[in-house]
C-alpha cells in the first residue's frame, strides 16, 4: 500500500509496525487480491494497527470511476489561476486552502 504523507508517499507492507499520521490529498494504491486499487483522497489520517489493518479517514475519496476529468481540468485551471495572482503570505489560511484545492484535484487527474 502506498500513502500520500506529509513528507512524502508511505509504503506500508504487511505486519508494518503500528503507527497514525496525518495524509494529504493525492492517491492511495492498494492491492485487493489480484486487483490494482487506486483512490483519490482528500486530507485526513492513517492508522496501521497491530497485525496489519490499515483504518483511513479522509475528508473525501474517489475512485477512477467517479471522477469527472473536464470538470477537474476546469477546476484546477481555475484554483492555478487563482494562486498565480495571489500576493498574500504563503501562511494564510487562503494559500493553503488553494494549495489543498490543487493537489485534490490533481490527485482525481492521477488517479
């Protein structure tokens, strides 16, 4: 399974040792036997819990099927456009919202 983290992408392997953390948009590949599985997520967190059960909560989740690509593209022309002509500091809650809003929508473009 591999995980959108703060830092970077997880990598969780069965028998992982327990942890929680916090995970931001982007997209969750999973195996479920022989399938391939891959979700778009929005913020949220991550438990891996003893003997391998991985428990995540994110705000939102989609799957390949579910996204609306033209809308998407819409959308994230619109939220690049915005955060082009933002002139305000990089901490406000604003930015980060944009930037939030970006890497959905660019996780539902991947996914």
């Amino acid at each position: 399974m591999e995980i959108p983290g703060l830092l970077g992408e997880l990598g969780i392997l069965a028998e992982h040792e327990s942890f929680i953390t916090a995970i931001v948009p982007g997209v969750i590949r999973f195996r479920d036997g022989a399938k391939s599985v891959r979700l778009a997520v929005g913020v949220g967190f991550v438990e891996v819990k003893d003997g391998g059960r991985v428990v995540i909560l994110c705000e939102r989740a989609l799957t390949a099927d579910e996204v609306d690509k033209g809308e998407a593209k819409t959308k994230l022309g619109a939220v690049n456009k915005k955060l082009d002509a933002y002139s305000g500091a990089i901490s406000t809650a604003t930015y980060r919202d944009l930037e939030t809003e970006r890497a959905w929508l660019s996780a539902q473009l991947a996914v």
